[in-house]
C-alpha cells in the first residue's frame, strides 16, 4: 500500500506547552488507522493539525507524496481530507439533503437564479445513505435535528464519501452511542473503506477500534511511541500497557485487577 | 391515511400556529365590529402594514443567519430625512437624493456587520450604538423639525413608491406592490437558493458552514446591508405617504418588526426562518392594532395585546419544539 497522507517530524506548541513532539505519522491508501492515546497524549492536537484546525509549529505535511500546506479546514477539505466531529460538522436545522450539499450544492436553471437542484440532492442523498449502510427508509428532507447520534455520524460519513474525501477523520465517533448505534457506524467506517476511503479512527473505548482498524497507532506525552500494531496479532491488554506506558504489575495496580 | 399525514405535516409547519392566529383574530374583530372587514378599514390596514412589512422581510433572513438589527427604526426615520434635505435645499434632483438615501443606508448597514463580524462584538451592541448615532444625526440635520415632503407632487417617483388606485371599492397602494414582490423575491431566496442555504448553515451552525467552506461573514455582512437598505426605502415610502419626514418616525419600530418575524415563527438565535410566517406576523400586530382601536378598546393598551401575543406564540412554539424532539 502506497502512503496517503505522511506527517513529518511535525510538532505543535502552545505558549510553553509542547503538544506535540517531532511526530511522523502515516495513514495509507484504503486504510483505517486506529489512534489511541491517554488523555493529554497529542492525539486531538495531531488531528487538528492534520485537519487545518490549528496551525502547527514545524514540520511538513504530504499527500499522496506531494507537500502541501493545510492553515484551514477549507484547505484541509481542499486536500481531501475531511473530520467528522461528534454533532458539530451538521447544522441541525437543515435537511440530510441540504447538509449533505452544504457549500457545494448544485444548481440547476438560469445561473442568475442561483436554484437549487432539490431533485438532484436528494436522489443522491438518497443513494448515500444506502451505501453507507443506513438500512431504515429516511427521507432526504428530514432535518439533521431529528436524527439519532449513529444516523448523523452516517450523513457526515456519506457526505465525505460523496465528495471524494481521500481520508476521513473520525474524532470519537462512538461517544455516547448505545451498542446497536456502535455498530452502526463501524459498519459505516467498514463501507466508507469498501469504497476506497481510509479513515483516522479515534476512540476511548479500544474494544470499538480493535473491531474496525488495520492498524494502531498510539501516542503518549506528545509523541508517536508505537506506530505499527496489527489488532489482529496483539491484546487489548498489550495495547493498554503501550497507552499507559506502565509495566504489566503498575497496570494491574492502576486497575485494581487481583489475579489471586 | 395519506389524508392524516398530509394534515400532520401542515399542522406541524412553524406557519401554522400564527395562521391560526390570524384567521382567528380577524373572524373576533369581525364579529364585534363588521365595519373591520369594509372595504376603506381593509384599504387603510394595507397601506401602513407594508412599511412596517418590508423591514420585517429583511430581518427574517438576518435573524435566520443569527443575528438582529435594533438600528432599522432610525434608519427608516435617518433615510428619509436625509433626502428631502437633500431634495429640498436643492442639491440634488429626488432620484439622486433616493439613491443617496439608499447607498448611506447601506453603508450604515455595511458598517453594522464589519462591527459584528469583524471586532466581533454582539450585533444586541453594535446595532444599539448604531441605533443612537443614526437618530441622532437625524436629528442634528434637520434640527428636529420633520421636512416637507409634498412638494413631491406628482413626481414620477412618489408614483412609483407610493401611488394609489382603486380597484373596485379598495384603494391599492403601491407599496403593496413593493410589499409582495419583495416578499416573493425573499421567500424564494431563502428556502429555494444556495444563498438560502448558507443562510439558514450561518445562523444554525457557524463553525460547520465555514468548515464547508460558507463564507459566513460576507452572509452576515450582506444580510446587514439588506436590512438597512430595506429600512431606509420603508421610511422614504412613509415620508411620501405621510407628506413628512419626521427625524423621530420609526422609533421603537425595531422592537416591533422583531416580534412580528418571532411571532411568524423565526427562531430568535438563528438557523430556522419562514418569510411566509413572517408575513403572517406583520398582519398579526397590523390588525391587532387595527382592530383593537375599531372595536373601542383605548389605542394606549395596545402594547398589552402585543405582548400578550408574544408570550403566548412563544409558549406555543416551546410546546410544539418539545413535541417535535420527543416524536410525537
């Protein structure tokens, strides 16, 4: 597999506090990456700065080889690479179809009219959600509002898809969701990667991204300390230690776990 | 069961509690009074609710972007002051004068959304200071003493804005004509274009729409500029009406042209809007005035009624948001 996005030696301060240190980070070609830290470990900054949200202090950026400069999430979508945050990336009040569209909708009619192509959105909106894996009958128009926490994960996953998105970051897609919902959306991330889309999964709960990744990544005090985990071959357990960066005895103790 | 569905969705539009309202209102005023429904009340109601409705289109839409405008009242006094003084000491012909009236109105409008979005501060501020300076130089130009109007006679512009003809028993003004057409022009903007679109995304939710690349400023900056404007071409519509430009007219009218679009069924903080509603909330606080004087009640009580109004369409609205996010 190809690289699709590599960051090198990228670090990210704020005032005196070092975010990040010297990071080289890799998401390849059809690829879920599974990013796990510990509160405070760099992950929610490596993301920001991947997805334009904060600038960062050194260190280059590639696509698909290519050096590119990301300052803003407009240059961040620009370069295909969208995040999907918990609720935020929707407006509620607008419709799946017009949320979907948003920034990009297409017209139809004299270009003066600026008309927006209702039946255009929603046969796509309507085609998306089924190939993101929506199962139940939701009309296009049903606002965003009156949605489900895995069915707004799955419209801002469809809107990724629709629109090329080569990597979709996904921050906490499962936060706050119940067991079916969960499901839900790691078949989302399994269908967005059946499409040729790699995805940054980020989670609190390991037992979701050992469900869905092809590999892990794990940072801790601001730096990459194991890049290259196949959840396949490797605990849950393990991975918890390399989180913690305890010993199997300091874990143990942390988590109160007596074995006798 | 189609049927059934058909009425839930019409009950459940945000236009239907202030429909209610309306019809219910008028058929109360009818039936103590039968003189409301005559031709001359029916022809006078029309001619002054349409002022007071063209700046309440324009607000639709900023309020739907989230934010509000308090300066539109002394605009609609500032604006029209301005070009008679400008009329009348003979500097400029009308037709410059009106063009002058409106691009100051937009400048004052520009001005109000580059405080907003650019120093960020809260457009409840902004457009309160704008509110003071405006009236003030109102009053300042003109000393306080209102400019004669009339001599605008019959200029082919005072026909234009605000002409009369009979159909029938009715006597139909012209701002009627300007009343729904802009109605038409907005309506259709804002549910129908991609601008309505980044309109209702800038209002709902400003992070998302400029992460999908919504230019939310320039959004609030126009929409600004449109709200004075408007402003400014109601009040010159008012001084021709009236035959005076009073530098006082239009005050307290900014708190008024807010409750009719709440009324209509605007969210206040933004995101959802209905210029039909809207329209439906112009007529709501137009006829209650207007009927309440007709059926005896004394004019001064007026503001009771209206805020009555407001407390029970925002009960209702609650009631029906609650319902919506529970599913039923």
């Amino acid at each position: 597999m190809t690289d699709l996005i590599r960051m090198e030696h990228v670090s990210k301060a704020y005032g005196k506090i070092q975010a990040l240190k010297d990071v080289d980070f890799t998401v390849r070609e059809n690829e879920i990456v599974g990013l796990l830290g510990d509160n405070g470990a760099g992950k929610s900054t490596l993301i920001k700065v991947l997805s334009g949200a904060v600038p960062s202090t050194s260190g280059d950026i590639y696509v698909r080889g290519k050096k590119v400069s990301i300052r803003s999430t407009t240059d961040a979508i620009a370069n295909g690479i969208e995040t999907i945050y918990q609720d935020s990336a929707l407006v509620t009040q607008l419709s799946i179809a017009r949320n979907l569209f948003l920034g990009r909708e297409p017209v139809k009619g004299p270009r003066f009219l600026n008309r927006l192509d209702h039946a255009a959105m929603d046969a796509v909106a309507r085609d998306l959600l089924k190939r993101v894996g929506i199962s139940k009958n939701i009309p296009p128009s049903t606002p965003v509002g009156s949605l489900s926490g895995g069915e707004r994960q799955a419209v801002a996953i469809a809107r990724a898809m629709y629109f090329e998105s080569d990597l979709i970051i996904l921050d906490e897609p499962t936060n706050n969701l119940g067991v079916a919902e969960t499901q839900g959306v790691l078949r989302f991330v399994r269908n967005a990667r059946k499409s040729g889309h790699s995805c940054i999964f980020i989670a609190h709960n390991i037992h979701h991204v050992f469900q869905v990744v092809d590999r892990i990544v794990v940072m801790r005090g601001g730096r990459v300390v194991a890049d290259d985990i196949n959840p396949k071959e490797t605990s849950v357990e393990d991975v918890e230690r390399i989180i913690t960066g305890m010993t199997d005895e300091e874990l143990e103790q942390a988590l109160g776990v007596n074995n006798h | 069961m189609e049927n059934r569905s058909l009425i839930q969705r019409f009950v459940s539009k945000p236009e239907f509690g202030p429909l209610v309202l309306l019809v219910a209102e008028i058929a109360v005023f009818w039936s103590i009074n039968p003189d409301f429904l005559s031709p001359l009340n029916i022809s006078n109601t029309l001619s002054f609710t349409v002022e007071l409705g063209l700046i309440a289109l324009a607000m639709t839409l900023l309020m739907t972007a989230g934010e509000f405008d308090l300066s539109v009242g002394s605009v609609f006094g500032f604006a029209p002051v301005l070009m008679w003084t400008l009329f009348n000491s003979g500097i400029t012909s009308l037709e410059v004068a009106f063009v002058i009236a409106l691009a100051v109105a937009a400048l004052i409008g520009l001005a109000n959304g580059l405080f907003v979005t650019r120093i960020k501060i809260s457009s409840f501020l902004v457009t309160l200071g704008m509110l003071l300076v405006v009236r003030g130089v109102a009053l300042f130009i003109s000393d306080g003493f209102p400019q004669r109007t009339w001599s605008a006679g019959q200029h082919w512009l005072a026909h234009v804005l605000v002409g009369d003809f009979y159909v029938g028993p009715f006597r139909i003004y012209m701002s009627l004509f300007w009343f729904i057409g802009f109605a038409l022009l907005l309506g259709y903007v804002l549910t129908q274009t991609k601008a309505g679109n980044w309109i209702q995304a800038t209002g709902g939710n400003p992070g998302a729409a400029r992460a999908r690349g919504v230019n939310v400023n320039r959004t609030k900056v126009l929409l600004f500029m449109l709200s004075a404007t408007m402003a400014s071409f109601a009040g010159v519509i008012s001084s021709i009406r009236t035959s005076a430009a009073n530098p006082n007219s239009g005050a307290g009218y900014e708190l008024e042209v807010i409750a009719m679009v709440v009324i209509g069924g605007t969210a206040l903080m933004g995101g959802r809007g209905t210029i039909i509603g809207t329209v439906l909330g112009v007529f709501i606080l137009r006829v209650m005035r207007n009927g309440i004087v007709l059926i005896g009640v004394p004019g001064l009580a007026y503001n009771i009624f209206i805020g009555a109004i407001i407390l029970g369409m925002m009960t209702l609205h609650s009631i029906l948001e609650r319902r919506h996010q529970a599913g039923t």
